[in-house]
C-alpha cells in the first residue's frame, strides 16, 4: 500500500496531493510556453477549489506565490507579479510592541485614568456628573477584583489620590450597589428516557 505518511511532505497541505503533483509536473515539460500554459491552468484550479479568495484584494497574485512556495522556488516559468524569496518560510515575525503604560492602580485600569484626567479638565455641573460615574465604575472594578465588600469611602479616596488631588469628591455621592451574580443552578432533573 502506499500511505501518505511514506509519500514527501506537501509544502502546501490545503491544496491537496492532486495540485501537488500538478505542480511537480510542469518540471518535465521542456516547452517553456507549455509549462506557462500549464502553471495558467493550475492557477485556474485552484481558484476553483478556494472560490473565496476571489473576494481576496490579490487574490491572483497569492496564489502565484503558492505556486513559487510548491514548487520549492525551483520553478522556471513567467511570473505575471514577482516570485517571492525562499527567506519568507524562515523569516521570524516583528516582535509585537506591547503598550507599556504606566497604571498607578491596576484593577481601576487604564481607562479609568484617562476618564480621571478628562474630569480634571472640566467643571461645575457636567464634572460632577462625570465624577459620579467613574466613582460607580470604579466600585465595580473593585469588587470584580477583589470579591469583597467595599466601602464607598475607599472609592473616594482612591479617586481623589488618582486625580493627584485635583479632584474633591463629595462625599454625598450614593454609588450603587454592586451585586456579584451566583453561580448558575444546576439542572439537576434528569430526562426520563423513552423505549
């Protein structure tokens, strides 16, 4: 029998074995017009195979590259766009910049802070507004955080120390109240089997 675990790694596993030796095939054909025509009918084929790709800006000129990629870049044919290099395969990734930003208290979140500082700009009525509603989001921060009850109070204070002490919280402010949600029941009826 022959397995494919015995037959040579396909490069490119999506398009199947049939493509493969496809692809391979043009490597006899001598008549380099031929082997154009050849590499155009395959391209053709596997257009067909992946219809959605068409929808794809470039989706010719990715399935080219395919055709370079399967082909070992060996493949001595008229490129409609450039080939690409061998080095793509073995290229590393761009390490990803990863936001480094300075947070004083990380359970508030880097939002919160901005939302601080956008209060420290305003004034009178709509601050106070805003005000209030960072205090409640930042309640509910908390107990997602900490599980525990917590006191508005220490939302206060934490607020104030925030804002570096631009902003003056009333301490008339009612927060809501925030209610961890239990755990789902379980449905601990079982269904009668019928015969």
């Amino acid at each position: 029998m022959d397995y494919n675990t015995k037959r040579k790694k396909l490069p490119m596993p999506e398009y199947g074995r049939n493509i493969q030796n496809m692809v391979d095939h043009l490597f006899t054909l001598e008549d380099r017009e031929k082997r154009n025509q050849s590499a155009q009918a395959i391209i053709d084929v596997m257009g067909n195979l992946y219809p959605y790709l068409r929808d794809v800006a470039e989706y010719k000129h990715k399935l080219w590259d395919h055709i370079a990629i399967m082909s070992d870049f060996k493949l001595d044919i008229d490129y409609p766009y450039d080939p690409p290099s061998p080095d793509i395969l073995t290229e590393k990734p761009h390490r990803v910049p990863y936001n480094q930003s300075n947070i004083k208290v990380r359970h508030y979140g880097l939002i919160t802070q901005k939302l601080i500082d956008k209060a420290i700009e305003m004034e009178g009525e709509e601050q106070q507004i805003l005000i209030e509603q960072i205090a409640n989001q930042m309640k509910k921060l908390y107990q997602a955080w900490n599980k525990d009850s917590v006191e508005d109070e220490k939302i206060f204070i934490d607020l104030e120390e925030l804002s570096g002490h631009k902003l003056k919280v009333s301490r008339d402010i009612q927060l809501s109240e925030v209610r961890v949600a239990p755990p789902p029941l379980q449905n601990k009826k079982k269904k009668k089997k019928r015969n």
